[in-house]
C-alpha cells in the first residue's frame, strides 16, 4: 500500500536537485511527527471498511448494476486505448 505520508517534492528542477542531494547525503531535515489522535484514524479506518459493503447493501438491484456500469465507463475513458 501506498504511503501517503510522504513529503511532496519539489517542482522546480533547481530545488528538487538541492533535495535530492540532501536525502543521498544524510542531510534532510527529519520528517514531521504524525500528530493524528490514533483513536480518530482507527475509527475513520473502521467506517471506511465498512462503507461500500453497508452502501450497496441499501442499494437495488437495479441501482448497483447502474454504479458498476458508469464505474467501467469511467476507467476504460481514462485508458490508454
């Protein structure tokens, strides 16, 4: 899984080779503490699980048959094909 934590990097080429150079060399200032409540991220963890499964437990038939055909439409217009 990806981590999404991560410090974005610089775009400018000037100040991505200057961080760059610092990350090789040991230099690179320490990343920032995560100061998230664990209590909140394990709550938002656990409604995430749960979500899709108690969505499309609400939905029709008919209503979850419409979700997946617009969700393929949507990744196949987004494909290199």
């Amino acid at each position: 899984m990806l981590d999404r934590t991560r410090k974005k990097r610089p775009r400018d080429t000037n100040a991505l080779a200057f961080s760059v150079v610092q990350e090789a060399t040991g230099e690179a200032p320490p990343a920032p503490k995560d100061t998230r409540d664990s209590a909140a991220v394990a709550l938002g963890r656990k409604g995430g699980l749960k979500g899709g499964k108690a969505r499309a437990a609400k939905m029709t038939k008919e209503q979850r048959s419409e979700a997946a055909r617009k969700a393929a439409q949507a990744r196949w217009a987004k494909s290199d094909h």
